[in-house]
C-alpha cells in the first residue's frame, strides 16, 4: 500500500498544481490568487484521488490519476469560485 501511495501521489500533486495554474491563468487576472488557486488545486486533487483510490481497485494506473487528480482540482475551484462569487455579491 505505502509503495502504491509514493507512487501516485506525485500524480496527484502534480495534476493539482497544473489545474491550480492553468485556472489562474485563464481567468487573466479576474481569479482570486494565485496562491488561493495552487492551494485549491493541490487540496482537490488529493481529496479526489484519494476518493477514487479507495472505491476503486488499486491496480489505477499514473495516467488514470493524474486525470482523476485534473478532475478533482478542477471540480474543487469551480465550486469555490461559484461559492465565493456569489457570497461576495450577497446572492
């Protein structure tokens, strides 16, 4: 299992961090941080494939998480900008 985990969790960090970019950068300058979308990134990835990790067998392949990890991170900072968006307009 600790064999299985050092291997994918680079996957998962790495996949965090590039969503966490590529959002930043997509939203030119309309974002909330960098920082703010990194950190976001990072702690979706990790969640989802850690979900992912124990309802499925462990035979998951690197490529397959990093995907799992891209779709975490992403699912995490479209929820948090729709959240905070309208928290901050009071709707």
């Amino acid at each position: 299992m600790f064999e299985h985990v050092m291997q994918m969790g680079p996957m998962l960090v790495v996949a965090g961090l590039i969503v966490g970019w590529v959002a930043e950068a997509a939203s030119h300058a309309r974002g909330y941080g960098f920082v703010i979308d990194m950190v976001l990134g990072f702690v979706g990835s990790v969640v989802g494939g850690a979900i992912v990790w124990v309802l499925t067998p462990s035979d998951i392949g690197m490529l397959a998480m990093l995907l799992i990890g891209c779709g975490g991170a992403a699912l995490t900072i479209a929820a948090q900008r729709g959240l905070w968006r309208s928290a901050k307009l009071g709707t």
